[in-house]
C-alpha cells in the first residue's frame, strides 16, 4: 500500500504541473460483449469512449466494463487487432447490456497497437509510422527466418540470405554494422537481448505457431519506447490461451535447395482455461525441425527447436502472466558463393546458388599446451552454430484505481552460442606466394605435395625456390599438378579458416511503466533496466584448413619435403594445419543500462492530437581480458613431440589481464520525439514527427576492439540520429493507404577497420567518423476489390549519401603505407528502392496468393565501385480447407530460382575480403576478372504444411 501511495504521488507532481482535471467519481456504467462474427468472445479487446478518453479492455469471455459515469450519452469505439472497429452509442443508465460483434478487416488499417505508442492507438489516431502482421497471414506464409517476416513492411530492408539466423535488418538508411544495431527486436514487449553485437539478436527469436501478431514501429517513438532503438522496434507477441481449450498442430515437408533437400517441421500450440472460472489460462507451443539446409554441405545445417509457455491470471484489477521459453537449436550462417563479372555478377565455374561451400566434415583437437587455456578445445564442424536459451518472466498489470495503471515487464534469460563452422572461405593460387604467406609457409624451400587425405590420392606438387637477386621466393608448379576447380581458378585451393566461438551471455531485463489517464490526456513515466553479463573465448581462426574448389569441398593434406630431403606434415590426417590459430582470446563484460523515459498524449479536440516523449539512459560497461602472446621460438617438437609434425608447433601463452570501466551518462544519451496527428475526417487523416535519438555502441564495439588490444585507448561516443517524417493515412470503403515520406541524418558513427602487420598481427588505423542523409518515401496500402480477391502493395522509394565518409587503404603489411582517401558526396551502400505487391484471391475454403518483390539497384559500397543489380523474386502461397479443423497449404518460394544478390566479399581472401568499403573503383578497373564473392536469396524452395485446429 506504502508503494501504491508513493508511485501516485510522485507522478501526480508530473501531471498537475501539465494541467488540471476532474477527478471527481461518477456513479454510472457501461457494460457489454464483444464477439466474433461467429459469436465467440475476444479477450483483449480495446473500448474507447470519445472526448473523456476512458478506456478498458475485455477480459476472458469478451466482455467489459467501463465505471464512474455521469448519466448520459456516450459514443464508444470498440476495436481488435484484425478486425473493423465498431461504433456505438450508448445511454448511462443503460437498459440493457451491449452486445458488439465485430468482423475481420481484410484491409487492417485500423488495427490496435500497443508497441511504440503511449497508450493503445489505432493506426488512424498515432502520429508514427505503424504496421502489423496478425495470426492469419502469418500462417500463410512460410518465412526461411522470424526476419523474413518482415519483408512485407514498408521501409524495411530485410536480408535472410544467410538462413535462419545472422541475418540484416534495417530502416530509412540506418545500415551500418550488419544490421539490427538501430533496431529492438522484442518479445512479448523486450529486447531479445540485452545488448547485441556478439550474436544477432534473430537468432533467439524463433516464429512458430506461438506467435500471434507481430507490431512493427519505424523511426518515431522508437527512440523513446525501444532501448537504443531509433530505427525502429519490432515486437513479436505470443498467443495466450482463452476461456475455451483451443489447439493447433501443424506438419511441414519442404525441398529446399531447388528441390533437392529435404525439410522437416512440426509446429503446435495448445491453450486453455486452467480454473472453473476461467480467469487462469495458460497457452504452450513450440516446433522441431530437421533439414538438410538450401545449400546442403554433406551433414543436416539445421536440427533443433523450442518450446514457449504461458500462464496467466486475470482478476478485477489487473492480471499477472508468468513465462518460459527454452530454446535449443543448432544451424549455420551460409557462406558466399565464388562469383564473377562485376556487372552481370554469376556464381563462377560449375557453381550455383544451392552450391555450399562450408567445407564438408572436420573434427580436431586444440590441446591446452597450444591455446594455453585451461582445457582442451574439441572442434566438430557437424554442430555447425549452437544456440541455446532458456528464459522466464512475469508481466504484471495492475489497476492502481483512480485512473492510474502499472506494468512491470521483467525477463531473466541464459543464452550460450558455439560456433565451429567455416567462414570466409576464398580460393586462393598455391603456384603464387600470397598461398604461402596465408598459411605461413613463405621461407620454407622445397617441395610441396597437395594429396587427398581420405584417399590419399595426389592433386600434383609445388615448389617453393630461394629469390634471384634479392626477390621474393619463387613458386613453380609441378607438371601433374591438378587440383579440382579450375573452371573457378586454376592451381587452386579453398582457404578455409576454423573459427571458434563460444559466447554465454545472462541477461536481466525489466521495464516498468505507470500511467495516468486524465479526461483528455494521459502520461506514460518508465524506467527501463538490463543487465549483460558476457564471456566470449575466440580463436580466429582455431586453425586452417584448405579445400577443394567445388560443392560441398573436401579437406587437402599437404607435405612438405625441405631441399636436404626431409619430409614434413604441414597438416594433420584431416588436413588441418596451423592448430592454435592466431591464439586464444578470453573477454568478460559486465553492461548496464538504466533509463527514464516519459511521454505525454493529449487529445486536444476530436481531431487533433499531440503527443511528446524523452528518453535518458545511462550506459556502462566494466570488462576485463586477455590477449594471447606467442612463444617465439615456437616448440620444435610440437604439442605432440614429433618434429615432423608441422601443423602443431604454434605455442601460446595469455598476456596478463587489462581492464577498461567505460561509460555514457544520463546527458549523453538523451532522444526526444514529438508528433501531431491530425483526423480529418472518418477517412483521412495525416501526421508529422521529428525525432532525435542517441544511440549507444554495442558489445562487438569493445570486445573486438579487445581482441586487437586497443580497447584502453578507445574513446566511446553515442551516435545522433535525427529524423523528420510525415505520414497521410486513408481509409474508406474497400481502399486503405498509408504515405509516410521521411528524413534521416545519422551523425558520429564510428568506421572500425582492422589490418595486418607484417609479424601477422593486427592494428587499426585512426578512428574515422561518418555522417549519412536520406530521404524517402514509404507507401503501403490495400484494396478489396471484391469479396473474394484483394491486392496489398507496399513501397520504399529512396536515396541516401555520405555527407563525411573518410576510410584508409592498406598497400603492403603494416602502417608505413596506408592511404587515406574521402568519399563525401557518394551514395551510401545497399540503399535501394523497393516494392512487394501480393495479389489474394480467396474462398470461403480456398486461398491463393502471389508475393512479387523487387529490389533495385544499390551501390556495392559507399566508395561506389559498383552496382549490386536489381532483381525480382515471386513467392506462392496457397491454402484449402478440407474441412473446419484441418488445412493444407502449399508454397513455392522464389518461384522463378532467381540469382538476387544481397551482400558481397570483395576479392583478396582474409582480411581483405571484409573490406568492402576499401574495394575502391581503382582496384576494379586494374582487375575487373577478380574473382570475389556474393551472398544470394534463399534458392527456389516448396513447401506443404497439413494443419489440424481444435
């Protein structure tokens, strides 16, 4: 009771300074039901009385109460994500109790939404650019990550070319950092993650047949309601179960790969009341799938799945939900395809967009002797990326009375991630020294021999010889050399590094918030709470192996035979050299993040509405770690004793520890948005917003800075982002149209690059600060023609450019020779214009469906190089009832195999092939026939799913 008094009492400072109102009680009441067409309850419905403002929401059974009346007359809005809202209007005393039967919005302009907003809006009554997908279209579609479901949203560059996890998202120009970094994707109302940086957040975020509907803010509020989230929130909310026991089970076969891979998945979700009275409910689901992958590498990429629960308990003032999630999942990020021609790019050779190149089954050791950690590290490229969570948490809401409300979301999760699989994999010429220097060979004279070590069958020699008058050794290729892919690259070999991850990370989040809903207005205080405990232990690579160029490659054996006659294994029966990599790198972080938000909604008439909020947030981080230091002399003998055994001589030892306290304060991190919505009439209604959000760096930011050792002399600044927009909302009849052109200026955002020394160790030059504009206009809108067939389109139109852009070019290993070059003025990278129009036709038990998206033209990197092409993709969805409770639908994505390409390599191998922003126009002109790399959409696929509701 203490608390209650006080948590009034200090908001209601905050209130009476803003305005005054009538909080004297009322006596009368407004009661009634809401249904389906069908006549079933919906729980969760919002009721709304026009000009006061008071509201509620329906409990289990549909129904609803709204007390403390002056007799009258009143005119209610009843509204349900889905559905058209209904008006009513109604006398206090009431005759009788209401009853409202609502039904389903094929257009959905008008839905609901609680993400990103101050109180419950409808699309027409918030001043942000809101869209949503609910229950049904989401079950008609077969999405290849809980990422690709947002391809359908206006503004939204979605790539899910890597699979179902480590994929890119990003809006209005904000691109930098892979993706996510300015975005929340939520669950159920929190960041998946506390902080993100080390593993994408997609990867905890599975959509199965829990979900329910997702909300998706862009821009606006974000910055206020999202933690560090100024692009935008994206908030995937789980079913929970009603007062009748409801369930559905579903069973996916697919052919991924062009048909060739096959692909297995059961999905269910059952829910129900738990008590008589059927105000506790609880609601379980999850899935299991087991595939082959669309490019399959010789073992299954993806086995695994997860289970939700939820229970919660409605009473007179509020009600209390509890939830569980584990997940428990193992799949791989694919790697690039070899590709050539830089202007009609094509996979190179007798490689295609289903080709894999993760190098087919490794298994290996790390002795302790090597790493100098304090076990042995066991490397298994069949467990390719692990990713396992177990989560809880409650969600309490209480009607504090007199118009107050409280909400206390808090989550406490467990994540740890091993990943053992291939990355940057990039052919290299083993007849020219850049081989010998990549496998730190160069000085070894003598010959070499490239064998296949399951067989042992020889691919031909090599020789390394001494220079000719003070030049590089000489490198000459044996007669029978014959190594696989040489329509690729001739005298050739796969470089494939082993890195090795493993990542746990504790989470503690928590957000509460306490409203006060006056006559017209209402406002939202909160104070948002995370705390990140990481470990990360990183070994880049663990090792190196090399490969045949070919789907699927195999591993290459090599021995060396010196010029006195000795011979010597360069790498293990496996074909693994180089054993202990680069060393081991062991970091601890400890972030919290703490802040204090408050917005303010006002209804100043009928028609026009203001609404403003700010955001303050403190960051911190504390972390130490160590950095390996190699022996020099390595050991002769080797971890295993045997001097002919080259592969494991590399010795390490771990530096002594360092330690960083870092940290943004409340006056650093400030954001601020403010909007006006302005209603028309009942059919058109338009918006304006300037927002400015300040974002704080994420985890990769230190701990690999601190992998190079650099992190004690790093500064950390927040970056700034500015963004103005306007949106024009139409509905009427059988049309619904949203028009949000928008501005966004992204200022102080860091450009980190890494390069080599000629030891083989790694520096960074001078931090360079980046600033970006773009301007665009998102469009989404959907039009019924008839009953039976409806079109749905949505649009981004933009254009955006490098207002500072400064980078440096590394030459030759070290600092001596680096070049500094600007690129002010240039297109920024991957900013395309894009459209997706889908066309459904539908029956009472028959749905079909046509998804075409088109993605333009988009420069490679912001020094303009070249052109990433454009490309159109179809998708087909189909669904029959073949009776009420069971449904089969078939699906065919990417109808048509198309070759769309959505990200790059550029050619060198490693480092260089990460440095796309130093691929300069220059070094493509001096070699337009490079070979380098692209990353494509998710190759032609079919799918047929059975489901049974009951």
């Amino acid at each position: 009771m203490k608390t209650t008094q006080i948590l009034r009492k200090i908001f209601l400072i905050i209130v009476i300074t803003t305005c005054s109102a009538n909080l004297f009680a009322q006596e009368g009441k407004i009661q009634g039901k809401v249904t389906d067409d069908k006549g079933v309850g919906l729980p969760g419905s919002t009721v709304v009385i026009e000009g006061n403002n008071k509201s509620t929401v329906t409990d289990s059974n549909g129904d609803f109460t709204i007390g403390k009346l002056n007799d009258g007359t009143y005119k209610i809005n009843i509204s349900y994500i889905g559905f058209t809202t209904q008006k009513a209007s109604v006398k206090v005393p009431q005759s009788g109790k209401l009853s409202i039967s609502l039904k389903e919005d094929e257009a959905a302009l008008d839905e609901v939404v609680v993400t990103g907003v101050f109180d419950k809006r409808t699309k027409m009554t918030a001043s942000v650019a809101i869209s949503t997908l609910n229950a049904k279209q989401i079950e008609a579609l077969v999405p290849n990550s809980s990422a690709d479901l947002l391809k359908n949203m206006p503004g939204v560059y979605v790539n899910t070319s890597r699979g179902e996890v480590g994929n890119s998202i990003y809006t209005r120009g904000l691109n930098y950092n892979g993706g996510f970094f300015y975005v929340s994707m939520q669950e159920d109302g929190l960041p998946v993650m506390g902080i993100s940086g080390l593993v994408q957040p997609d990867a905890y975020l599975r959509a199965d047949a829990t979900l329910n509907r997702i909300e998706a803010v862009r821009g606006g509020t974000a910055s206020i309601l999202g933690a560090n989230a100024p692009g935008g929130i994206f908030n995937y909310v789980s079913k929970e179960g009603g007062d009748s026991f409801k369930g559905e089970i579903r069973a996916r076969f697919g052919l991924e790969g062009n048909g060739k891979n096959p692909y297995y998945r059961t999905d269910f979700n059952v829910g129900g009341p738990l008590s008589k009275d059927k105000t506790l409910t609880y609601n379980v689901g999850g899935f299991y799938r087991n595939a082959d992958g669309p490019k399959y590498p010789g073992y299954t990429l993806s086995q695994g799945g997860q289970l939700k629960l939820n229970i919660v308990k409605n009473y007179k003032s509020g009600s209390l939900k509890v939830y569980a999630k584990v997940l428990d999942d193992n799949t791989a990020p694919f790697e690039y395809t070899p590709t050539v021609n830089f202007t009609n790019p094509r996979p190179a050779g007798s490689f295609t967009n289903t080709s894999s190149t993760l190098i087919q089954s490794q298994q290996f050791t790390i002795p302790k002797s090597i790493t100098g950690y304090s076990e042995d590290i066991n490397y298994n490229t069949k467990k390719v990326a692990g990713y396992n969570e177990i989560a809880g948490g409650l969600n309490w809401k209480q009607n504090l009375g007199e118009t107050w409300t409280f909400n206390n979301n808090l989550r406490i999760s467990n994540k740890d991630h091993i990943s053992q699989t291939t990355a940057v994999v990039f052919p290299f010429r083993v007849d020219q020294l850049t081989f010998y220097g990549v496998s730190g060979n160069i000085g070894r004279m003598g010959t070499y021999e490239f064998y296949n070590p399951v067989t042992g069958a020889t691919y031909g020699t090599t020789q390394q010889l001494p220079p000719l008058a003070g030049g590089p050794p000489r490198i000459v290729a044996g007669s029978t050399l014959n190594l696989p892919g040489g329509d690729v690259l001739p005298n050739a070999v796969f470089y494939n590094p082993n890195p090795y991850s493993k990542i746990s990370m504790n989470d503690v989040i928590n957000q509460a918030t306490i409203t006060k809903k006056l006559k017209n207005m209402n406002f939202t205080g909160g104070v948002y709470f995370a705390n990140t405990k990481a470990t990360r232990l990183n070994i880049l690579p663990a090792a190196q192996s090399f490969a045949t160029i070919e789907d699927k490659p195999k591993s290459i054996g090599i021995r060396y035979t010196n010029m006195s006659g000795s011979t010597f294994d360069l790498t293990n029966p496996t074909g693994i050299s180089n054993l202990g990599g680069g060393g081991l790198y062991d970091n601890e972080g400890t972030i919290k993040q703490t802040a204090l938000f408050l917005g303010h909604n006002w209804d100043i008439s009928d028609k026009l509405n203001l609404d403003w909020g700010i955001r303050m947030e403190n960051f911190n981080i504390k972390s130490n770690f160590s950095t390996p230091k190699r022996v020099l002399p390595d050991s002769s003998t080797g971890a295993d004793g045997n001097p002919a055994t080259l592969y494991d001589g590399r010795i390490f030892i771990k530096n002594p520890e360092q330690y960083f306290n870092k940290s943004l304060s409340f006056g650093e991190l400030v954001s601020y948005s403010f909007g006006v919505n302005y209603k028309v009439s009942n059919s058109l209604a338009m918006y304006g917003r300037y927002s400015q959000g300040r974002k704080s760096p994420d985890l990769s930011y230190f701990m690999d800075i601190a992998n190079q050792q650099l992190t004690s002399n790093i500064s950390i600044e927040a970056q700034d982002i500015k963004m103005a927009e306007f949106g024009l909302k139409y509905r009427k009849d059988n049309l619904n149209v949203f028009i949000t052109p928008f501005y966004t200026l992204a200022s102080n955002i860091p450009n980190f690059q890494i390069f080599q020394n000629t030891d083989g160790t790694y520096y960074a030059p001078p931090r360079e600060y980046q600033k970006f504009e773009t301007k665009g206009l998102e469009l989404e809108g959907n039009y019924v023609f008839t009953k039976n067939f409806s079109l749905r389109a949505v649009a981004t139109i933009q254009s955006s450019i490098a207002k500072d852009f400064n980078i440096y070019l590394a030459k030759t290993n070290g600092p001596q020779d680096d070049e500094k070059i600007n690129f002010d003025g240039n297109k920024n990278d991957n900013i395309g214009n894009m459209f997706t129009i889908t066309p459904t036709y539908n029956t009472d038990k028959f749905t079909a469906s046509i998804n075409w998206q088109y993605m333009g033209k988009r420069w490679a990197n912001v020094a303009n190089a070249f052109k990433l092409p454009s490309f159109n993709s179809f998708d087909l969805n189909t669904s029959y009832k073949i009776t009420d409770k069971i449904q089969a639908n078939f699906s065919i994505n990417n109808i048509f195999n198309t070759y769309g390409i959505m990200g790059w390599a550029a050619p060198g191998g490693f480092p260089a092939s990460l440095d796309t922003q130093g691929f300069t126009k220059a070094m493509l002109e001096a070699n337009p026939q490079a070979n380098y790399a692209t990353l494509p959409i998710m190759p032609r696929a079919y799918f047929l799913t059975v489901s049974y509701k009951f």
